[in-house]
C-alpha cells in the first residue's frame, strides 16, 4: 500500500480518494479498534503519497506539456515520492529476507517506517501548497509566468521556514531543498542565456520580461521599449493566504533585486552584437577620458562563460561547497579571472596536490605509471598484408622486454611522456573505461551535461553540513556570478561607449551647441538674429535661417565638431514652447499661432527657435528626441541672458560716446544701466560657472563611476536636469517664480535699451524724454522689486538647506552685500531725484 499498489488488505476507493482497510481484517491478540489505530498511520501515509503520485501524474501527462519550472517541480516532487516508497520497499526486502526467529510486528513497522509517514505527510503539503489549484482548473489558461513565481516564492518562503530545524527535521528541510533547487534548474537556465548569449529562450513566457517585437535593436526606442516586465494575471494564493500581486512584476523572490540590471546586461548585449565595430581603438579613442576607462582590456568577450560552465552547472557545483565539503571547487569560481582558463578541476585538484609532494610524485605520469604493453604486430599484417618473420617480444611496441632502439629515439620516447604529462597532469583524472557510458558521463563539464542530474542525485543521499537560509544559498551559489557578469558586460559596455562609440564627444558637440560652448559656433547666427530683431525685420524664414546657421558654422574655428554643417538645423515653432513641453518650465505664457513680428521682438521672442541636432545611433539611445526636447529649453533661457548682455553692451557703448553731457538724467541712466549690467553680468558669469564647467565635471565624474549603460543613461538624465534646475526651467514652483523675476529683468534690460536707442537717435522731442524718462523710473523701481524678491526667496531656501548651488547665485548678486545685509535686511538706496528735477523744470 505505500509502495502505492492495491492488495488483498487495502484497496484505494476512488470515491473518497482514499485507502481503505477490506473488512474482516483482524489480529488474534488486538482489538479491532487498537488495530485501526495502529493502520491508521499507514492508511494516511500512504493516501498522501497516493494523491501526490496522482497530482504529479496530472501535471506530468498534461497537454500542452506543463511550462518548464512546474515540470521541473513535478519531476523534482516525483523523485522524493520515489525516494519514500523506496523506504517501504526496502523494508519488505528485509522483512522478506528475515530469519525464522524474527517475528515482524506492527509496532516494529511503524517504528521503522516512521521516517516516512511523517515525510508522506509533509509531501503532500508541500505538492498541494506549490501547485496553484488554479492551474488544475484553467489548465493551460493560466501565464506560465504567473506559475513559476507561485512555484518559486512558495519553496522559497518554506525553505526560509525550515531552517531552523528542530531535531528530526533535517529530512523535512532536506526535501524542500532538492524540490527547490530542482525547480530553480530551468529559470537559471533563462538566465544563462539571456546573460552570456543576449537570447530570451523562453518559449513558454516563464520569465519576467518579453520582448517588444515592434521595436528593432537599431530602433531609437530600442533601450527603453524593446523588453518590457512581465506582469502578474493572477492573485497567488500562498500558506492558506491570497496574495493580490495583480500588475506586479512577475519576477521570483530570488532575483527581484537583480531585474534591472539583467535586463540592462542581455540588451548591452544585443546593442554590442548588432552594433559594427568601428576603427577607433583604444589608442585613437575620445578625447574625453572618463576615469581609467582606457585602460582596461579591450579585447574582452561578454558571451565568455565560467570555465566553459553553464549558470546552472555552477549554481550546482557551488551548492555542493555550501552544503557539502565541495566548497574548494566554487572558490575556484570566486576569482577575479573567472572568465579565463581551463577545466576547473584540473586547477583545482592540481592545487589541492601541489600541497602534498609526495602524493605529486606518486601520480607522475613519465616515472610511476605504466602504461600497458600494446602489440600491433597483427594490426599491422592485418594491413600490409606479405609474409613477415615468425614473433618476436623485441618487435613491435611490446616493451615488456626492454627497449630495442638508440639513445634518440628513447629520448623522443621521453618527449611524448612529457607531452603527456602537460596533457594530463595527473592520471587520476582520465576516466575509468566503462562499457555503455553516455558521452556526457566522460565530459561532464560539457553544456547539456550529466553534472546537475549528479548534484541532485547526491543531495538525496548526504548528510547536510549545514542548513542555510535560501537567502544565502541564492547570494552564495547564484547572484554572486550573475552579478559578475553584468559588471563583466558593463565593462565591455562602457569600453564601447566611450572609445568606439565616442559617446564624450558627441556630449560635447550637444554642451557646445545647446550651452552656448563654443565661443564662435553660433556667433554669426546670433548676431544676424539680434540686429533682426533690432530693426524690425522678418525673420521667420527657416531656409533663410539654416543658410545663415550653415554660414556660421563654416566659418567658425570650431566647425569641426559637427560631423558635417548641416548636421544642425534651426526651425520656428509654431508656438513659443512645444505643445508637449510645461509652459511652466520657462516662465512664461503659452500663444496662439505663429506670431507677428512686432509682437515677437520682446524677450520670449527667441522662443520660436529649436535648434535639431541628429545624434548617431546607438548614442541616440542616450540622447533621444525628448533630451533634445530639454536641451532645447535650456538654450531658449541662454539665449534670453545672451540677447540682453549684447542689447546692454550696446548701450554702453552709445552712453560712453555721450559720457561729456554729465546731465542729473544721463547720471541716472548710467546708474540704471550698471545695475542691469551687473546682474545680467553676474547672472551669465553664473550661468557659465554652474551649467557650463561646474555641470559638465560632475557628468565626467558619474561617467567614471557608470557600471551599465542604464547608469550611463541616468548620470546623463541628471546632467540635463541639474542644468535644467540652474537655468530655473524645471516644472516646479520655486523654478517658474525664480524664472519668472528673472525673465522680468532680462526683459526690462531690453525696454531700457529701446529707450536708450530712442534717446540716442538724437531727434526725440521733450515730451518724448519725458516719457523716456519715467520709463527709466518704472525700469528702476520694478528692478529693485524683482531683485529684493529673489534675494528673500533665495535666502531663504538657503538657510533651509534647500538647493545649495545657488549660493553662487546669491554671491555674485549681491556683490559686498549691496541690496541685502549679511543678517537680511534689504538695503534702500536713495532716489536720484524726480523726473521733472532731472529734466531741469520745477514741479508743478
């Protein structure tokens, strides 16, 4: 009946899915109650490994075949049901094969078997927890992604409860370890390809990512979109409670920390793969060295595996170093050059030997081991036929009577030993010859090998030197590797970016173009626009604009940048901030259709521009459209601070031709244009410092410290928002206040330089230098408000601790404390007088 057989004694009953006792069944020496109390303990410890051996045989015979991980719990379930009816078929051979003395009896047999009624029992709860009853009423309906998580997380959460064994649990803790390193075999297999070969095979959909079949490698949405996470359809149900895991990643506990980055590690991959090498070496790399990235080797191959092992031949071979007393194995793959060499258990075991001179010398292979005499004399005849003189020991290679030839060719003899030696260093290495052995037997470092079925063969029958938490065994046996080989990808990656790929150069071509770097790209261009503006002229033809943007960039000594002049293009918007840009970010309000010219002359005038700069594949999965997009924003802010420091250099060139009139009103004018000078100086100063130099360090030092090509993508996200935060164009609301006084002073600089055009023009009438000079007034005042306002707002979120880098700002603004006092009291300056006094009339 535990063997799982019906007999004359017990039968299974369909109906109540059960064994059950034949009536009539009786002891001489029991009553009939003592003797079911007695059976009862068999009766249940078989009914459970019946109903085991029932489920497995569901998920086993189903149709389609069960995905990988429940085939492989099933298969591991079935080897430990296996395992138990052995107990009891070998306690019937012994019962079988006993003496005449010995008389079995009940007690003794439930004593002896009683291992495996509690093990029965325990079984049972593990099968019926693990399998999701779910999948036996849906059948292949339910994701098999949503299985293996049940599965996985289910072995995982009862090994962590098993651990800590009690006496007389270590079988209990033991079983699940083999169900749950059996069942872990084919997702690391998943793993194992998609980390040294860049393939998702995963024909059944097990594991927690998929690929985007509507995005190519070489699509620029290719890093973001072409593998997406795999969510969960079902709630699990797991120790008696439901878990509502709808919409959450379908990854198991065991890697749940690691999905990012095998994610990132499988693309690098595929990128490297798909990507032709380009002649840039090392020696010819960026001019923009990151680190000591130049330094690494660049002859690096990803796809290389450990010792020619699968993931899942090393996960169980250093299983068996924690378990066992293997652990001199897997510190082999510990190394830091792990990704060299040679068959590991030669380096191993030749170490291990060094150790003992002796035993090194007993096993030479040229002095202590014989080979076997080998006559070929009939192979011979057997090939050349004719007759040949009768045998003779001396011919052949028959050396048992010595050697028959000279000094040479005995040393040539010895060549071939030593050869031999290199070859095989030991002989205890070279397989026993064994008749009907599968190749894999032989080699059993070889893919596809016989070594996992080996490992989980021995970890029924050991005695475990420890029980450690799946946590451990996880990190010891399998995360550890799978986290080298990322970094091990990230290296290669990294190489490639910054050699091959010139990714640092491309960087700079953008900080050169968006951030106004180069000191004569845009001159021309710029300057043409600004003189535009200035006399009222149209300016919204973008072909008249690109052959102004490609004269500029022809003519400056920083041409060379740019692959080719047209590689950069300017267009007009349509409105001043694309419909898909926060009008927040700039400060300003968003207009209805291209506007007119004269209405487009003030400060947000240059908002219609957007400057496109193709960025070539695969850096274009760094720089994409949408970073495009924010460059852009903070060019439109740059361009406001360096339209206002041209229009008030303008100014003072015209005011220091007049500087002989020292009129009250002329004074003032000077007073009002070095304040607007100075905080548009300062404020470019600023800009120049913190988004140019300041900005660009931190990027090359991220850069340095990037392991992965999505830490690569990160640091570069930080770079654009940290210059995005220092250019007050972030979506925030301390930003759009900051920008929107700032806008109000860079504005207010151009309304001074229109006056100050009209007054030079030398034909103004005196009600118009009336007007003039009340407009310089209001230009006073509301610089004054807009300058005691960001000095409060800044200060304060200074003393808060909010945004130190505007400390800089603060500084060079309030130059020697002169609008706010160290403690932050603001500062009144006297009034140059009223306009009527400064124009020479009375008031009144």
């Amino acid at each position: 009946m535990l063997q799982g057989f019906s007999c004359s004694l017990f039968s299974w009953d369909n109906t109540s899915n059960s064994f059950r006792p034949e009536s009539g069944v009786y002891v001489s020496h029991l009553s009939l109650k003592s003797l079911h109390c007695l059976l009862n303990q068999f009766i249940h410890a078989a009914t459970c490994l019946q109903l085991v051996g029932i489920s497995l045989s569901k998920v086993e015979t189903a149709v389609p075949k069960p995905p990988p991980t429940l085939g492989a719990f099933a298969c591991s379930a079935s080897a430990c049901l296996k395992r138990l009816r052995n107990i009891a078929l070998k306690e019937e051979t012994s019962t079988s094969n006993a003496d005449d003395i010995t008389t079995p009896t009940l007690l003794g047999l439930a004593n002896s078997l009683s291992s495996l009624c509690s093990g029965a029992e325990f079984l049972f709860q593990v099968v019926h927890q693990a399998i999701p009853a779910v999948y036996f009423e849906f059948g292949v309906s339910v994701p098999a992604a949503d299985l293996a998580v049940h599965v996985l997380d289910y072995l995982h959460m009862k090994l962590d409860e098993m651990c800590l064994v009690q006496g007389g649990e270590e079988e209990a803790y033991q079983m699940v370890l083999y169900m749950y390193v059996g069942s872990l075999l084919p997702y690391i297999e998943g793993l194992d390809s998609w980390l040294f070969e860049g393939i998702i095979d995963d024909p059944f959909g097990e594991m927690f990512f998929f690929t985007n079949k509507e995005v190519s490698v070489d699509g620029a949405e290719f890093w973001e979109k072409s593998y997406l996470l795999r969510m969960l359809q079902h709630s699990n149900t797991i120790k008696g409670k439901e878990h509502s895991n709808r919409d959450h990643p379908a990854c198991p506990l065991f890697i749940k920390d690691l999905t990012r980055s095998i994610v990132s590690a499988g693309k690098s991959l595929q990128l490297m793969r798909h990507v032709p090498n380009s002649a840039v070496n090392c020696g010819k790399g960026s001019n923009y060295e990151i680190g000591s990235t130049k330094c690494l080797n660049y002859g690096l191959y990803p796809f290389k595996r450990m010792a020619g092992l699968s993931l899942s031949e090393v996960f169980s071979v250093s299983l068996v170093g924690l378990i066992g007393h293997g652990d001199h194995v897997c510190k082999y793959f510990w190394l830091d050059n792990w990704s060299s060499i040679e068959n590991p258990v030669i380096t191993v075991c030749r170490t291990s030997i060094g150790k003992k001179g002796d035993a090194m010398k007993t096993l030479n292979l040229s002095r202590k081991f014989s080979l076997p005499s080998l006559n070929d004399v009939g192979l011979r005849k057997a090939i050349f036929g004719g007759e040949r003189t009768a045998f003779s020991d001396s011919e052949g290679t028959n050396y048992t009577f010595g050697f028959h030839f000279g000094e040479s060719e005995y040393r040539r003899s010895q060549d071939e030993r030593k050869l031999l030696e290199m070859l095989f260093p030991f002989p205890t290495i070279l397989p026993s010859f064994q008749d009907d052995v599968p190749l894999s037997e032989l080699l059993p470092f070889q893919r596809n090998s016989s070594l996992i079925s080996r490992v989980l063969r021995w970890m029924q029958k050991v005695d475990l030197r420890i029980t450690p938490l799946p946590l451990v065994i996880v990190q010891y046996c399998l995360t550890v590797y799978i986290q080298k080989q990322v970094d091990y990808i990230g290296v290669n990656m990294l190489l490639k970016l910054m050699n091959e790929w010139r990714l640092m150069d491309e960087l700079a071509v953008l900080r050169a173009i968006y951030l106004l770097g180069s000191g004569d790209l845009l001159q021309h261009f710029l300057t043409v626009i600004f003189n535009k503006l200035d006399k009222g002229e149209a300016w919204d033809d973008d072909f008249e604009l690109n052959t102004i943007l490609q004269e500029s960039i022809r003519n400056s000594s920083d041409c060379m940048l740019l692959s080719a002049p047209d590689s950069l293009v300017v267009s007009i918007t349509k409105n001043l901030v694309d419909s898909d840009e926060e009008a927040s970010t700039a400060g300003v309000v968003l207009s209805t259709p291209r506007q007119s010219h004269v209405n487009s002359f003030g400060i947000n005038g240059l908002d219609m521009l957007k400057f496109t700069y193709k960025v070539p594949w695969p850096l274009e999965l760094i720089a994409n459209t949408e970073t495009i997009k924010k460059y852009n924003q903070v060019m439109r802010f740059l361009l406001k601070v360096k339209r206002a420091k041209f229009v008030l250099d303008k100014v003072r060139r015209w005011m220091w031709k007049g500087r002989g009139s020292a009129t009250n009103n002329r004074k003032y004018h000077w007073l009002v244009e070095q304040k607007l000078l100075h905080f548009v100086d300062a404020f470019h100063q600023y800009v120049m410092d913190r988004v140019y130099h300041s900005a660009w360090r931190e990027l090359c030092e991220g850069m340095t410290a990037a392991k992965s090509l999505d830490e690569v993508i990160e640091v570069h996200e930080s770079y654009i928002l940290s210059i995005q935060r220092q250019c007050f164009v972030v979506p925030d609301k301390l930003g759009a206040l900051i920008a929107s006084r700032v806008n109000n002073i860079l504005g207010i600089a151009l309304d001074f330089y229109n006056i100050q055009q009209t007054l030079s023009s030398g034909g103004a009438v005196s009600a118009i230098k009336a007007r003039c000079e009340m407009e310089v007034d209001r230009i006073e005042k509301q610089f004054d408000d807009c300058i005691a306002f960001l000095l409060r707002v800044l200060s304060f979120k200074l003393n808060v601790g909010h945004f130190p880098h505007l400390a800089d700002l603060v500084t060079r603004i309030n130059y020697n404390y002169f609008y706010m006092s160290a403690n932050g009291n603001l500062m009144t300056a006297s009034s140059s007088g009223s306009v009527t006094s400064r124009l020479g009339k009375n008031p009144g």
